[in-house]
C-alpha cells in the first residue's frame, strides 16, 4: 500500500519486515536465544488512504499474540494519507476509529500509531521564483531556482505537490507547464502538465503540502544552496 510503489513497505517484493509465513522460524529462534518479544510492529507504506489496512494488520497481530504472550505493544505504523489534490477529501480519522475499537485489543496492550507526515505537511510550503520560460515541440517549460535540491519528493517517487501562481491570483490557470528546477538532472521535475495562468519570469509560485520530507531531504547538490527554511509562529501575528 503507498501512493507510490517506491513507498511500499510491506510485501515480498519490499526489503523490510518479516513475512508471515517466517513467523514459525521467527519463533524458534525466539525460544533457542530466550528473547522476550514484548511489542510487534508492522507498516504498510505511505500515503495510504483506506483506513481498512490498519485494521487488517492489527487483525493479523491478534491472531499472533498467542504466538508472543508477552507483548504490551502493537504498532501499526504510520503512513496516513495526505490529500494532495484539490479535489481529494481529508483521510477519513472516524473510519479508523471505528474500525480499530470494534477490534477485541487485550487490555495489556497498548496500540500505537505513528502519524508522521500526516501531522506536519500541509504546515509548509515551498516558494520559488520563475527563472525562464521554455518551449521545445509539444512541451512548455517552466523554470524555478528550487528544484530537488530542496524538495527530493517529486524526482524521488513521483510524488504530487499542488501548485499556485501567487503573483498572478486574478488569473485563470490556461497555461500547461512542465515545473523543473535548476539542477544538472533531467529527473530534476516537480510536476508535470500542471495548469497555471499565463506565467512570466520573477513570479512567485507556492508548491503545497512541502512541511514533511522537504528540508530534511534537501541537499547541496550542484553546489546549489536549498530553499531557507522559515517557522512563522500565529502567536506573534
């Protein structure tokens, strides 16, 4: 499960994780080295957005518990979905709810989950300023000075991060551009056949939900300095 499959995590073909069907070699090894196993984890991937696949891992972690009599932990890791487009509703948290109460949890375990990314993307965004604009046959392009330098997503795995043309708000968004940055890649992409009014050199563009994975992946590569990163608290508006 992911929105992207370089960020699956679970399945034979992912490098993490233990297979179920390894859980009776597991348990030998266990027993032979006398380990107390006291919590299990599992994560699926990310971006996930049906709430039923956190409920069937912890279905699956019940099953084992009398396998492991000692564990006071279930993790079920994180990986809820963030909405990108403009038109996707908000993970449904109610659903999970529902769906993992109406599980029978012993009372000595306790249940986590890690909302990770959830929690922080949409509390920034990444400015950049348009250095050119290109046409080549079919295609128009559309230059910034950030590229994955400073947001990796979108060369990494293809991830989807909305755009808006702040400088040209009146604006309707007629023009399709292909949104690159400035690094020596042609990966360096950070979106594709995105709708945006009639752009020219200077304007600013805001690309949304970049408060998860953006500076924390950033880089100088190219010798190229990534975007600043500025917090602006409310309470000293």
């Amino acid at each position: 499960h992911g929105h992207h499959r370089k960020v699956v995590t679970m399945g034979e073909a992912s490098k993490f994780g233990i297979p179920l069907h390894q859980i009776p070699a597991v348990l030998e090894q266990v027993q032979r080295l006398n380990i107390r196993v006291t919590g299990l984890h599992a994560h699926s991937g990310s971006g996930v957005r049906d709430p039923s696949v956190w409920a069937q891992q912890l279905e699956q972690f019940l099953a084992l518990l009398k396998d492991f009599p000692e564990v006071r932990v279930i993790d079920l890791g994180g990986g809820l979905g963030v909405p990108e487009r403009r038109d996707e509703a908000p993970f449904d948290l109610d659903q999970l709810d529902d769906l993992l109460l109406a599980l029978d949890l012993p009372e000595q375990v306790s249940l986590w989950l890690e909302p990770g990314r959830y929690l922080v993307s949409e509390a920034g965004v990444l400015l950049a300023r348009v250095t050119q604009i290109k046409a080549k046959a079919q295609y128009a392009y559309l230059g910034a000075d950030v590229g994955m330098n400073s947001l990796l997503r979108p060369a990494l795995y293809g991830a989807f991060h909305d755009m808006v043309n702040l400088s040209r708000p009146e604006l309707p968004s007629t023009e399709c551009y292909t949104v690159v940055g400035p690094i020596c890649e042609s990966g360096d992409v950070l979106g594709e056949q995105r709708y945006l009014p009639p752009s020219e050199e200077g304007d600013v563009l805001l690309i949304a939900n970049a408060g998860a994975y953006g500076r924390v992946m950033a880089s100088h590569y190219n010798r190229r300095e990534p975007a600043r990163e500025v917090i602006l608290d409310a309470l000293d508006a």
